[in-house]
C-alpha cells in the first residue's frame, strides 16, 4: 500500500514534469507566478467557446514539458455549488493528462478564497483517479503514475499540505482496499491478515476475537449472523478491535463500530431478483473505520483515545442460517425477535455497540459511533452521494450532526441529516410478550416508512443506549451514521466517505 509520491514544488516551469494540470473556473485568477499561462488558455477559447465545459489540452511554450490541461470547474458561485467542483475537475484533469501518456503530471493547487479547502479537495479528487484497486496492485498493475508535483506559492504550505494529504490518502487506501475488494480477497480472515500488515510498527494496538464460542457467548447477535458462514473455516468471522491513545492530555474518547459484512447473500430471506451482486461493497462502515485509524497512525493526534470494533462477518445462506422468528437475547439482555435475516448489519453491530457503551461509562468526554452501509432506504431518500448522520438526545445536545455536517461541507464529504423520532422507537418496540425488540419487518427498507431511521433506534433499543439518552444520570452520545450512498458506485472504486469528514473533524482540528 502506497501514496502516489507528491512533490512540493514552487516553478510549474521545472522540467521534471510531462504535463501541467490546472483547476479553476475562470483562467484569469491565474495571477502572479501563474499569469503567462492564462495567454494560451484564453487563445484556445477564441477557437472553442466550450473550453470552460471540458477539459483542454493545449500546446504552449509556457511550461518546458509543452503541455497544459486545463480542467474548469464550471461556475462556483451559485447557491448549489460546492467545493466538490474541484474535486470533480481534478478527477477529470487527471484523467485526460493519464489518456494523454503523461507520467509525472505537475497539478497546480486551486487557490479560491470562496473555499478555503479547495486546494486540499481538489489534490484528493486527483488522488481518487490515480489510486489502483488493490486486486490490480496484486496482479502486478503498476501505479497509473511515478509522481505528481503540487505547486502552491508558498512552499511551508505545500509541504503541510501534503503530509495531511498523504495521512487522509492512506486512510482512504485502506478503506478502498477493504471496502471494494471481492468476497473471498476480503473475507474476515484476510481483513485480519492486511490490518496486521497496515498498522504493523505504528501505535494502533490490535485485538482480534475469532472463537465461535466467545462469539455466541459475549456478542449473541452477531454469532447467529455467523452460524451459516462459521461451517466454512475461510468464511468465519473475525471481530477486530483497535486502539488508539495519543500522548495526551486525551481531551476526547472516540468508540467507533463499523458494520463489515464481507458478503451479503440475504441469508434465510435471500436477496432474490437479480440484487445480490455489489453486496460485497456491505463492508465499507468497517472499512472507513479501518482508514480512520490508519490516519491516526499517521497524524497521531495527542488529545484524542480511539476505539474500534470491525464486525466482519459473512450474512451466508445454509442448514446452520438464523432465520425470521428466532428470539436472540442481546449482550445487553435484550431479548430481540429476528423479522428479517437480511436485516443483519445492524444485528453484527448491536453487541458491540454495547460493549462500546460499557467503555465509554468510564471514558473522558466520550462519543460513540456506528458506521454502516446499512439501508438501500439511504439511498432512496438523500440520493448515491451523501452519508446520513442521525444523532441520539446527548449527541443533539452537542450539535454532534451539524458540526459533522459542517466539516464535511468545507472538506467535500457531505453530510445530510436525519432525525431519530419516537415513531422509530414504536417501529421496533416488541409487537408482543416473547420479545423486547423486533429486529425488523419482512419488507425491504426502500419499501418501509423511515427505513434508514428506525434502524438507529433499533441500535440504541438493543445495546441498552436507551438507558443513557438525556433523562439519565450519565447520558452518553452516540451517533448513527449510514454511508449506503456515500460508499460509492457499484461497479467502481470506493468514495472511502466518511472518512474525510471523520478524519478533518476529529482528528486534523484540536
């Protein structure tokens, strides 16, 4: 695993470079050092008036490689537009200079004083384009690239810069690899193997719970999701737990479980129709969660204590399947009536959510989070490029999801957010004496009246969260977060949303 190699660099004239990359919406803010590439820009336009739609390649005596590619943004100043206009046109920059043969592309960072993150945005949007899908590296694909220069006109910025980007890009790396690889490449025994590898020598401490009698005993919910899968030894779980604790003081206490259902078949109530291709994308939650602790690694924030709980487990189809009807009393003595077994990922997370609950009574200012590509419902509602935040009373009272929701918009991982409502609690509240909570109804949650809501309650009702909401004497604050949108397309590379926003919010400001 490895960051294509960024350059600082001050000269867009050095020659070490086969191609110039610029993004802006309007070639006259390329002022001072800058300037003279504005001429050939403004020429190619007397002869194409589209050349503020796509992406130019120009010849030019400008730079010694010969070249420049100028990718505009489009407008960026209308009530819809955001930072991700860099982003997009860095993506396509970088693109049309691969298509182009070039091998040392120099990106000139966008400077816009309407984005103040708009340099940092735009070189993760080219990074996206340039990264290599982990299958491929094994194959012996090489790197799209052999480096890529970033100017900036202040060289203490760049070099900053770039050490953020490459923490965020490692991050990012480790979240694709996990999140987008196939079934058997990411099944739970080998996510173990390549987080061994990725955190190996650094300060993320790592422990892993493979004992399907641990399993059943200790986190009941997610051993029934393991029975079917458990007969087959590759396909076994694996619940991972990381750490991290800075030097201090620790200021904050982060508990992060991330949903890491290697492939998703259904179960008992199998995805029937043609809809069970793409499910091996159902592990991205876990995924991001891995990137954020590798961004720890790398930035190693002093005031922050991590936890994180990686359930990965196969949702397989056999004799051994839990199946609708089944009463499973949780971790937390909930006793949780199964309404649907394709309604699994919020079963793996339950019992560690507990756990997690049990930690944060004693930890310092402390937060809890579960991330999941949990509902097609999230997609239905807020569209294929936004994750959705729902916080508890505690986590509202913080302004958890706006401030979250705040980062992402300057970074250029949105957010969107949603409300945790007592129609929620209703929905999954037991429909009769055999049970405390019904895991869910029979029907898909595109189909279902807040479907991408309830689960957050059902979450919260199952761990015994709802003991430490605003009217106890030890609220704790806890957040839902669904990126079935934001994970990316399918097919396609992994978005590694939320992991910007996570990493910029928590870990890059104190």
């Amino acid at each position: 695993m490895s960051v294509p190699e960024l350059v600082p660099c001050l000269d867009f004239k050095d020659p070490a470079y086969d191609i110039v990359i610029i993004v802006t919406d309007d070639p006259s803010k390329l002022t001072g050092n800058l300037q003279p590439l504005q001429k050939p820009i403004k020429k190619y336009g007397e002869l194409d008036s589209s050349f503020k739609k796509h992406p130019i390649v120009v010849c030019t005596d400008e730079v010694p490689c010969g070249r420049l590619i100028f990718s505009p943004t489009g407008p960026i100043n209308r009530d819809y537009d955001d930072v991700r206009r860099f982003a997009d046109a860095a993506k396509v920059g970088i693109k049309r200079a691969l298509d182009a043969g070039c091998k040392r592309p120099l990106f000139i960072r966008p400077i816009d004083n309407s984005f103040p993150k708009a340099g940092l945005v735009a070189t993760l949007g080219a990074l996206q384009a340039l990264y290599v899908p982990l299958e491929c590296r094994e194959a012996g694909v090489p790197p799209h690239i052999e480096a890529m220069g970033v100017w900036c006109d202040n060289l203490e910025r760049v070099t900053q810069g770039i050490e953020v980007l490459n923490a965020l890009e490692k991050g990012r790396i480790v979240t694709r690899d996990i999140g987008g690889s196939d079934p058997e490449r990411m099944a739970a025994l080998r996510v173990e193997e390549y987080l061994r590898e990725a955190y190996k020598g650094s300060s993320v401490r790592m422990e892993v719970i493979s004992d399907v009698e641990r399993l059943n005993r200790e986190y009941p919910l997610l051993g029934a999701v393991n029975r079917a899968a458990n007969v087959i030894p590759r396909h076994r779980a694996r619940l991972v737990f990381l750490e991290y604790e800075g030097s201090g003081p620790i200021t904050k206490t982060l508990f992060l479980v991330g949903k890491g259902i290697t492939y998703d078949t259904g179960g008992a109530d199998i995805k029937a129709g043609g809809v069970m291709a793409g499910m091996h994308r159902d592990k991205c939650g876990a995924a991001t969660v891995a990137g954020i602790f590798k961004v720890l690694a790398e930035v190693k924030p002093a005031h922050l204590k991590v936890v994180g709980g990686l359930s990965m487990v196969r949702n397989s189809v056999g004799e051994e399947s839990y199946v609708a009807d089944e009463i499973i009393t949780s971790r937390a003595g909930v006793r949780v009536r199964v309404g649907n077994t394709d309604a699994e990922g919020r079963m793996v997370m339950a019992d560690v959510l507990c756990h997690m609950k049990e930690l944060a009574q004693d930890a310092i200012n402390p937060q809890l989070f579960t991330i999941a590509t949990l509902t097609g419902h999230a997609v239905r509602a807020m569209g294929p490029n936004y994750s959705i935040i729902l916080d508890n009373g505690p986590a509202r009272r913080l302004q958890n999801a706006m401030n979250i929701q705040a980062t992402g918009d300057e970074y250029g991982d949105p957010f969107e957010i949603s409300t945790i409502r007592r129609d929620d609690y209703e929905f999954h509240t037991g429909k009769s004496e055999y049970e405390d909570v019904l895991q869910s109804n029979n029907t898909p949650t595109t189909l279902t009246n807040r479907g991408h809501q309830t689960p957050s309650a059902f979450l919260i009702m199952s761990s015994g969260l709802d003991k430490y909401g605003i009217d106890s004497e030890k609220p704790l604050p806890y957040s839902h977060i669904d990126n079935a949108g934001s994970s990316g397309p399918f097919p396609g590379v992994p978005t590694a949303s939320p992991l910007v926003a996570m990493s910029a919010h928590f870990i890059l400001k104190k």
